[in-house]
C-alpha cells in the first residue's frame, strides 16, 4: 500500500472535502482519501497510485496544489 500526500488550495468546507473524497476514489488504485481542512491536506492510499496522475485530477476537479 502506498501513500501520497499534497497540499492543495481550495478546501474550504466539507463540500469540498467530499468532492475531493468522491473524485479521487473513483480512479483505479485509490482505497482511502483523508482531507484535513486546515491547511488543505490531501492523503490518498492504496496500491499502483501515480503522483502526477493524481495532481492532475486534484487540479481537474478545483483543488490544485499549492505552491509553498
């Protein structure tokens, strides 16, 4: 099992935790997505995941990474 973590913009309420959650479990791998509201935290778990892949789809979806 692998784990990714991001930091993203965006994240503002638990609407868009669940769009967040729903979004990335639908991607072929994913078997767990926690969202930390506060300082927008993004974990993702599972098997065969690919960082840029899931960026790409974070970004997609209204949630990009932020840039330290």
């Amino acid at each position: 099992m692998q784990n990714v973590q991001f930091n993203v913009q965006n994240i503002k309420c638990g609407g868009c935790v669940a769009a967040v959650e729903n979004g990335l479990k639908e991607m072929a791998g994913v078997s767990e997505v926690k969202v930390t509201i506060e300082g927008g935290l993004v974990e993702v778990s599972g098997d065969g995941l690919d960082r840029a892949t899931l960026g790409a789809k974070l970004a997609e979806l209204g949630y990009p990474e932020a840039n330290d």
